[in-house]
C-alpha cells in the first residue's frame, strides 16, 4: 500500500510511545514509575461525572450543531469572559472533541505551502508536525534556559517575516513549566501585529500557576481580533480520556473551522459537551485543591532533583513538568531516558521529544503521587551512582 506523500510530514507525539514501553516493561514483571505521561492522577470530580450521567438519562445522546450545543457555548463564554476580562460572544465558541483539534484544524484552515509559522521549541510536538503536514514551513521559537526556558526577547524579530503566517504560543508552557512575561507577550503582540500574522495562545494549563497569575496575549490591544485561544478540561478537571475541548476563535474563522468539523468529526458528543457547564458552573475548589497539591510535590521534586549529581532544575511556574538540564551525566536526552528506563524503572521524556532545542534536558511530570516521586529520586541517585 503506497501512503500519500503528506503522510511523511507527519509526526508522532512520543510521550505515548515512552508510555506504551514503559507498560510493556511493566507487564513483565518490572517495577516501573511513571513521570512520562502528562495526566493528572486526579479522578475526575464526581459532580462532572454525574452531570454526564445525567445528560445521557436526559437524552443528550444524538447529532449536535458542529460547534456545539448552544447553551454549552454560551456557558463556555461567560467563564472565558470572566477569566479573560473582556466580552466574549457565544458565536466565537467552538467546542470539540479534546483540545489538540484547535491546533489539527487552526493550523489547516490557515497555513499552506509558502507560509512560515513560528511555535515554541521545545514544544508540545504536534505543533511543529501539523505545520509540516499542512505544508507551511515551521520556523521554531528558541526556549532557552538563560531566559527561563522562554524566547529571548532581542531574538523575536528575526523569527518573522513577510512569510510568517501563525505564531504559536503556549503559556505556562508544555515541557517546560515556564511562563511567558508580560513584556515579551507585549513583543509577541506587536510583531504579529506589524507582520499580519495570527497568534494561536495555547492555555490549557491556565488555572496550573504556582505563583502569579494568567495573562493572556489577548489582552493585549487589538489582539482579541487576531488571536486563537485554545483550551479545555483535560488537565484542570482531570478529564483526559473524556476528549472535551473547546476554541475561541475570531468571527472570520468561525465557519471555516465549523466546516472542517463537518468534514471529519461531526461534532463533539453531547453527553459530553453537557458536562461542560457541570465543570465550569460549579465549584472550582477541586481545581484549586489539585494545584495545591501539585504545589508541594512540585518542590520536593524540584529539591531532589537539584542534589542528583549531574542535574540542575530551575523551578517551573506553571503547569506540572519539570524540564531538568542532564548535561552535567554525560549522558543525551534520549539515552538518559531509555537508560533510566530500562536500568531503574523510572519513565520519563526525553527532551528532544519536544524539539531539537531540547537536547540536554528531560521532561518529568509531577502529576503523581508524592511517594512515588520520592521514589523515583532514590532510584535516580542510585542511577548516576553508577554511571
């Protein structure tokens, strides 16, 4: 069977890969620790999983409009007006199945052959695949350390051109835990607005700050109008396998989107969109009480990382990764992850899993329990002990 060609251009995001070792390992009788995958260990708050319920009981089972079920939009837009301090309509709302569409569907409606479009490098993985698949060329957004694993902002200019059609950003960041500063979002928003370029903001991790608080490069002038903001309840409800997503997106992309859902998904299912207002209506004390938590381990992680020898770990922000540079083993990102593996039962990510620029660190997730963080820190020092 001979593949179209397009189909080369498109990558993989090997956090599933590491995960699906990882498990085989494990089915053989290895004892392994799992800080590869980024997922809450968090069930999903009961009140969610009992509005679903009580959808499906109400009959919420059948065909909806392709950007969703109006009162879950309007829902939707009414929390995002109250976080993101500005109005915004119902009609900018389109909800899909999961949050990883709005990048599948911005990135298609937008970008073609002769585009450029900048994203974040490292980065989450299906940024830089979807821009080749779509046949723009993917100009990558250097994250460098000295910065705090954020772009250096005398360096953001020369990223654009007359070529670039999308900027991606993600805040706080995937692998990384950084935060992007107000000042360099402000540089961001000028630039893509010199250049004519569209801003896809990535906030998925938005309620995950441990110190600060949210800014959105929408809220800078004029950028509601040339932004995407993509988000969900993945993370924040700890709703991974539920695939509950949701885009707003300018009035001009509206239909288009709405069009290439038509085409490939339908819509998003209505049990699920249902819980949606179940999530954002009530309570957020869940929310709350999980960033707490990621909090604490956050740091004793962080602390133990910082005493392996041949580790150094700045202290993330945001999200629940932490991106250790391993330079000081001796060892590359990909062999450290494979070694530590196989050799002492701890799963995590390579850092040139997210990007060339990711040589040198590895991503580590701290959505996991505190005992098993502990854990997998002895059997990191054991690790470098023998190296």
């Amino acid at each position: 069977m001979k593949l179209a060609s397009r189909m080369s251009l498109l990558g993989t995001e090997t956090a599933f890969e590491v995960l699906a070792r990882a498990k085989g390992l494990e089915a053989a009788g290895q004892s392994i620790i799992f800080l590869g995958i980024g997922e809450p260990d968090f069930d999903t708050p009961e009140h969610i999983i009992n509005g679903a319920k009580s959808a499906l009981d109400a009959g919420y089972t059948r065909y909806t409009p392709s950007p969703g079920l109006p009162i879950v939009r309007e829902c939707i837009a009414a929390d995002m007006s109250a976080r993101q301090g500005y109005d915004i309509a119902p009609s900018n709302v389109i909800i899909t199945p999961g949050a990883k569409p709005i990048m599948f569907y911005t990135i298609l409606a937008l970008c073609e052959e002769g585009d450029e479009a900048i994203y974040p490098n490292p980065g989450f993985p299906i940024y830089e695949s979807m821009i080749r698949f779509s046949g723009a060329t993917p100009i990558p957004m250097p994250l460098v350390e000295s910065q705090a694993y954020n772009p250096d902002p005398s360096e953001l200019e020369h990223l654009f051109s007359t070529k670039t059609k999308l900027v991606i950003i993600n805040s706080p960041n995937n692998p990384c835990g950084s935060v992007i500063p107000d000042s360099t979002l402000q540089i961001i928003a000028d630039l893509a607005k010199k250049n004519d370029a569209i801003v896809l903001s990535d906030e998925i991790y938005k309620d995950f700050y441990f110190e600060g608080s949210h800014t959105s490069i929408t809220n800078f002038p004029d950028m509601s109008s040339r932004s995407i903001i993509l988000d969900g309840l993945s993370k924040s409800y700890a709703m991974t396998g539920w695939r509950v997503g949701y885009g707003i997106f300018p009035d001009e992309l509206v239909e288009p989107i709405t069009r290439l859902i038509t085409n490939s998904v339908s819509h998003t299912p209505a049990f699920t969109q249902m819980a949606i207002i179940d999530a954002l209506s009530s309570s957020q004390e869940s929310v709350a009480n999980m960033v707490a938590e990621f909090k604490i381990r956050r740091d004793v992680l962080v602390d133990g990382l910082n005493k392996l020898p041949g580790i150094s770990c700045p202290m993330p922000l945001g999200a629940f990764y932490a991106f250790p540079n391993i330079n000081g083993t001796g060892l590359s990102s990909r062999t450290f992850e494979q070694r530590l593996l196989n050799e002492a039962g701890v799963s995590l990510i390579s850092g040139t899993s997210f990007g060339e620029y990711g040589e040198g660190y590895v991503r580590i997730s701290f959505a996991n329990s505190m005992e098993n963080i502990e854990e997998a820190l002895r059997r990191m020092a054991a690790f470098l002990a023998n190296l």
